[in-house]
C-alpha cells in the first residue's frame, strides 16, 4: 500500500538554525499538508498547500515558516530561525482530493529536536 | 481551541468485550468526521470516517455513530483485540476542499487479554 514518507525520523537543531523537513507524499495526491504535535499536545494544523500555493495556513505558520514542492515528488517544510519551542513531531499527510470523503493519509512524522 | 473534544484520555477493555469511544464537537460547520489510530513512533493511521449526512457507518469490527444534534460521535470496536491498543484521535473538518482537520486529544484504548 502506497504511503507518505518522511526524512529524517529525528532532527537535532541549535536554536536559531534553520531546518528543512522532507516528505513524500503519496504520488497520485494532490493536496498536501503539515501538522505537529507538541508532546502532550493534540496534533495541530499547520498549513495545506494545493496546485503549488498555500491553501490555509494557521497562526502557527508565521513568516518563519515555508512550505515548498521543489520537483513532482518532495514537499517540504522550512523553518528559518528554529525557536525552543518548535520542538514537536512534525507530520506530513496528503489526500488525492481535498473533500468528497477522502481522508488524508499522514507519514510517521519527524521528531524535531531544538536544543 | 476545544472545538474537539475527547474526554477520557484511557479506557481499559478486556479482550473480546466491545471498545466505545466518544468525542464532542462544538463547530456545527463541521460535515465530515475521522477517527485515527496512532501506534507510538508511527503517524496517525486512518480507520473509519461518516459524512454528517449519514448517521451510521461501519467498516468490520469497526462502527462509528454520529448524534448531529448532540455534536457527538463515537466509534465502537467490537470485538476488542489486543492489537486494538494504541492512542485513538478523532477529527473534524468543513466542506472547503482541502480542508484542514481538527483533532482531539486522543484517548488511549487498552485492550486487555
């Protein structure tokens, strides 16, 4: 069964570095998104990005945050200058639709880790 | 942000008996529903959704009731197996394409043998 990948399973980052989170989303989906879970936490939106631009985004995704989908088959998640409290499980999904009773199919996250 | 809701953050079940549980939704714009199940260092893994035209929806062991008037869902599994135990999310989105999830806290099922 196709499914979402993403690399690394575990990043380790000094505050105020940036960091890049990869992913594969399932090759016929067309929406794609990012969520995170602070430990403890529920799992938040983050942002859903569809034809090659932002569809929504939350108030977590602030100017520090990107999202880019650089050839057919990466999406990626960018943040600039990491603060401490970044530090989360970052889950990729992607969808084949955005509705019409499709559920999004989510990777196994990455944990990020700012020191 | 409590627009999803699941109360009990555990149930314990023995193996055999059936599995409930429940999340609460306050959002009335929300017209599509999942449950999730998420195993420790894995992502959340779909399980059952229902359209909130429906009020009923079931897949195996796996069934999910929707109460539109009381904003409240549940999924039962029946029977319960020990493989069932994991962290259980229900979420909710509204009827824009690509709409984004709402998830609750999660309840943690422990199916007992």
């Amino acid at each position: 069964e196709p499914e979402v990948t993403q690399t690394p399973s575990h990043q380790v980052t000094q505050m105020g570095q940036e960091v890049i989170l990869r992913c594969v989303p399932i090759s016929n989906h067309l929406y794609f998104y990012w969520y995170r879970q602070i430990l403890g936490q529920k799992v938040e939106f983050l942002v859903s990005f569809y034809n090659n631009e932002i569809s929504e985004k939350s108030e977590i995704f602030d100017d520090q945050f990107s999202v880019e989908r650089p050839d057919g088959s990466n999406f990626t998640l960018k943040i600039r200058s990491t603060k401490l409290e970044d530090s989360a499980m970052y889950f990729c999904a992607s969808s084949p639709q955005g509705r019409d009773n499709q559920p999004q199919h989510f990777g196994d996250g990455t944990r990020l880790s700012i020191l | 942000d409590q627009q999803v809701k699941q109360n009990s953050p555990s149930l314990s079940v023995q193996e055999g008996r059936i599995s409930i549980l429940n999340c609460d939704y306050t959002n009335s714009m929300f017209d599509y529903f999942l449950w999730y199940k998420k195993y420790p260092a894995e992502g959340p893994t779909f399980l059952i959704s229902i359209s909130s035209i429906k009020d009923k929806n079931e897949d195996g062991r796996f069934t999910v009731f929707l109460n539109k008037s009381a904003k409240h869902l549940s999924l039962h599994i029946v029977p319960s197996q020990p493989g069932d135990s994991a962290v259980y999310f229900c979420a909710a989105t509204s009827g824009n394409q690509g709409g984004k999830l709402i998830f609750g806290q999660g309840t943690e099922l422990s199916v007992k043998p």
